[in-house]
C-alpha cells in the first residue's frame, strides 16, 4: 500500500469509528431519553452497562416479579423519579427483574428483593435508606450534594440543616475555613452533611450552643443529639471528632443500626433493658448519653429484651435475668462483663456506670463468649439473614410436598388393589389431582 492509500485509509478508519461512536451515543440518547422525563427504566442484560455509564447517578431496584416488597417499592420509586430527574445534578431510576436476569443479580450479588444499589458514575453502591418517596428523595439528595456547603445567612443554616433532615449526621463548621474540612468532608460524604457558617448572629451561637469560635457543631437530628467540637483542627484531632459523631452518642440496637457498627472499631458498651420504652429505661438512658460524651472512644448502646429478645440472648439473658445488664462487646463473638458490677440498681444509677466504666479501663472483666451463631456475619450482611429465612422457608416447604406426597402414596394402595374400580371412582381421582394446589415460585415469601 503506497503512502496516498496509507492515508485514505487512515481517514476511511477514523470516519466510520467516529460514525459508530456517534450513533452509539444517539442510541442511548434515545433509549434512555425517557429517564430525563422522569420515567422509570426497565433495564436488561444487553442494556445495563450501557446506563451504568450513560447515566452520573442511577439507583437501580433490582427486584423479583413474585416479591411482595418490591410490589409495594414500585410505585414509591415512580413518584421520587420525576423529582430526582430535575435535581441540579439529576439522578435516573432503574429496575432490573433479577429473578429473571441472573447474571446481572450473580454479578451485583443480590441475594434478598427488593435490593436498591446507586451507581455514582458507574461505582455502585448499596442503598439503605427509606423507601418512601418523600424521604427517598432526600436522602439520595445527599450524594448529589456538594462536599462542603457555604453557608452565609442564620436562615441558610436553618434551611440547610430542614434541607438535611434525619438520615445523616450534620456538621456546621462555625467561623472555620471550607479548607480546614473539605477533605474529610469528601471521604466522609456517603456518611454525613458537611458546611461552613460564614456569616452568623449571636442568636446562632445561642441556637447552636457554642460560645467561641471556631467550633464544629455536630447533630444527630434523629436522635435530638448535638456536642461541640473546639479543636484543634490540625493531625488526627479533628478527624477522629469526625468518626466518633457518625453515630450518635447513645443509638438503639436494631437491625438498622447494626449496620451502622460495620464500620466503626470502637468496642460497643451494651447495656440491655427490660424495655427500653419505658420510663426507668428513658433515665437510664440519659445517663447512659452523659457517660459516653466523656467516653467518646466508645460506642453506647441499648437494646431493650422485650423490643429484641434474640439478640439478648445471644449475651445470657433470659426471662429470669436481672436487668438492667452491661457488658463490653467486641462486635463479635466476645463480650466482656465487669466483675461486680454486672447488674444496675434502680437507685443512683449514674454512680453505677461509671463504676463499670472505671472496672473497664482497671481491666477488672470476665471474657465470655456469646451464645448462638457468629454476629459478625450478622452485622456484615443482614440481607444475607433474610436468605437464611427464605433457604429455611423453601426447604420447609420441599419437606411439606414430600410428605404430601407420601401421604397420597400410601392412600393409593389400597385402590390399586381393586381390581374393577367405578368410573365415579376414576372421574373423582382425576378430579381430586386436577384441585390439587400446585406450588409457584410466585407464592415465595419476601
């Protein structure tokens, strides 16, 4: 080939490369055009990588025809579609029938419907939060939202901190520079609202009970929680202020907030009650909240034995247990009992936990283990739990057909016997075989 031919070519090759790049992108401008209008997608195996990296943001609901659950998701996620479509930076909704494309739910290893995962520009990430409409949209407002948000008027930070509602913790760094917080800010965005007060009154520092700056404010609106943080702002200091107020000072125990445990290494004081709605426990309760503001590098928390009765008894406790109890759990299969001082009395109680405390830290403990199965696994997937159910679930039922079956074993023995039976008697058995319940895959518990 002479060097005219070489060059012919060459224009030939970069002309019908450009025609399919761009005809690919008009393609999926035109298959995916509908998101933009606030519609939700129906994604399969042939188009699913493509969205992933047509689209910024996009929660995908991976879920199963037969499934409860999802049927109850579905219409939640069309009436949140058109408002997340017209957020400044839109996110698109998609749905994947896993039961059908399995690659797909192998690949992402969806192993409980419905299970929702947002892909930021293509890196996918499993999504825990509400599912109604309302509060799914501002809770997946968060991952859209800048890293540190300038706030420069008392009502900007009213309306920033209404904006962030309950979901996430809620930091507002009061006469500090964005520079100061803007890089924890980014690694700790999927986790927590940050901003920056620039201009604020005496009424603020008043509202958000601080009294120099510069002072970083944390909330746990969901918990009324709210401590101060005055430095310094330089080394690990601040952010290990940052890490230990991702959770609240004092959280409930539950299958939510285990989840929130996978990603913290302080042990967990645990202190399990009776009830934890009732009065004695709410006092409790606030002494527990004083005790880990000055006990920050540990986790408090409390489940009630009426409100969580399994997992109390993963740590000895039965109906006959003396409660209320505190131990130091490890978050896995060790918990630690401070020697007398196992129990708490009704009367001075405060007393009594920093007696605990102080019995900790001397290293006057018991080591013991819990009862039952690993929790480890248990806070490392509780989705992995509900297939537990199911797997447990579906063999109940293979063991219910098969003793069906037998069962219509032996009660034909006797008719194969006859040796002229009536064609009433033929009509009634094909009849009794037609009416005979036949297990779906649809009748599958969620």
């Amino acid at each position: 080939m002479n060097h005219r031919n070489q060059i012919l070519f060459l224009v030939f090759t970069i002309f019908v490369t450009s025609s399919l790049s761009f005809s690919s992108s008009t393609s999926d401008d035109n298959q995916f055009s509908s998101a933009a209008d606030g519609k939700v997608l129906e994604l399969v195996d042939s188009n699913f990588d493509s969205a992933i990296a047509y689209f910024d943001f996009l929660l995908v609901d991976f879920y199963a025809p037969w499934c409860g659950h999802c049927k109850r998701l579905s219409p939640e996620l069309d009436a949140a579609a058109p408002v997340l479509a017209k957020l400044e930076k839109p996110i698109a909704i998609a749905k994947v029938n896993a039961d059908k494309y399995t690659r797909l739910a192998t690949k992402y290893e969806i192993d409980g419907f419905p299970t929702m995962m947002i892909f930021m520009h293509g890196v996918p990430v499993e999504y825990n939060g509400p599912r109604k409409a309302e509060l799914l949209v501002r809770f997946l407002k968060k991952f859209v939202a800048p890293d540190v948000t300038l706030l420069e008027s008392d009502s900007a930070i009213s309306n920033f901190i209404e904006v962030a509602g309950t979901n996430f913790p809620i930091f507002v760094g009061f006469g500090l520079n964005e520079s100061v917080v803007s890089e924890l800010a980014i690694k700790y965005k999927r986790r927590a609202w940050f901003s920056v007060a620039k201009d604020f009154s005496e009424d603020a520092m008043i509202t958000y009970d601080f009294d120099k700056v510069p002072a970083l404010v944390s909330m746990h609106q969901n918990y009324n929680e709210r401590s101060v943080f005055y430095g310094p702002f330089e080394g690990d200091f601040l952010e290990d202020y940052i890490k230990q107020s991702l959770l609240p000072l004092t959280m409930p125990i539950n299958y939510e907030t285990l989840k929130l445990l996978k990603d913290d290494e302080r042990k967990v004081v645990l202190t399990i009650l009776e009830d934890e709605s009732n009065e004695r426990s709410v006092q409790l309760i606030k002494l527990l909240r004083a005790a880990a503001s000055a006990n920050r590098d540990l986790i408090f928390g409390y489940v009630g034995y009426k409100q969580w009765e399994d997992f109390a008894d993963t740590f000895g406790v039965n109906k006959k247990t003396k409660l209320p109890k505190m131990i130091v759990w490890d978050r896995d299969e060790e918990y630690l009992t401070v020697v007398g001082s196992e129990n708490l009395e009704e009367e001075d109680q405060g007393t009594q936990i920093t007696r605990f405390l102080e019995g900790y830290r001397e290293g006057r403990t018991e080591k013991k283990s819990i009862s039952g199965p690993s929790i480890m696994g248990f806070l490392n997937s509780l989705v992995g739990i509900k297939s537990v159910y199911l797997l447990v679930f579906i063999v109940a039922v293979i063991m219910l057909i098969q003793t069906i079956n037998k069962q219509d074993d032996q009660d034909e023995v006797p008719q194969r016997t006859q040796a002229h039976p009536t064609g009433d008697q033929g009509s009634s058995s094909a009849s009794e075989s037609e009416n005979k319940p036949v297990y779906r895959p649809e009748d599958k518990e969620d």
